[in-house]
C-alpha cells in the first residue's frame, strides 16, 4: 500500500512540469516563467536523481529522471522565446 502511495505522490508531483510545458506549447509563450526559479529546481532535481541512485530508489529514480527532462525542455522555451516576448 505504501509502495503505491508513494507512485500516485511522484507522479503528482512529475505532473506539474508536464502541465507547464504543455501550456507553453499550446500558448507559444513563456511570459511570467522565471528562469531562475527553473534553474534553481533543475539543480534540486539532479541532486536528488544523485541521491536516488545512491540509495537505488526506483521510485525516485523515474520520477526524478522524468522531472529533468520536463524541467530542461521548459528551460529550453524560456530561453528560445523569452526574447521574442
């Protein structure tokens, strides 16, 4: 039971990046997104992703791997189109 408790908590917590990037390709825009903000999380995201591979949680292991890559596209639309706003 824990063992799903903690999926459905990773997974909620992996949505938000996905809902972020899905907004900014349906909009084409990056307005209000703070870079630093994103910066700053990817940073925390790849420490943790180091920290579960050193305790070889797959749980944190997927969500944060799946987090990076949500979280680097999102970076890489900030700064394609945040001079074109």
């Amino acid at each position: 039971m824990l063992v799903a408790i903690d999926w459905f908590g990773v997974t909620a917590l992996a949505s938000v990046g996905t809902f972020q990037l899905m907004k900014i390709l349906r909009t084409r825009s990056v307005s209000g997104i703070s870079l630093p903000a994103y910066v700053a999380l990817l940073l925390g995201i790849v420490i943790l992703l180091k920290h579960a591979v050193a305790i070889r949680d797959p749980i944190f292991i997927v969500s944060n791997s799946y987090s990076i890559l949500t979280n680097t596209a999102i970076l890489f639309f900030i700064w394609r189109w945040r001079e074109h706003e």
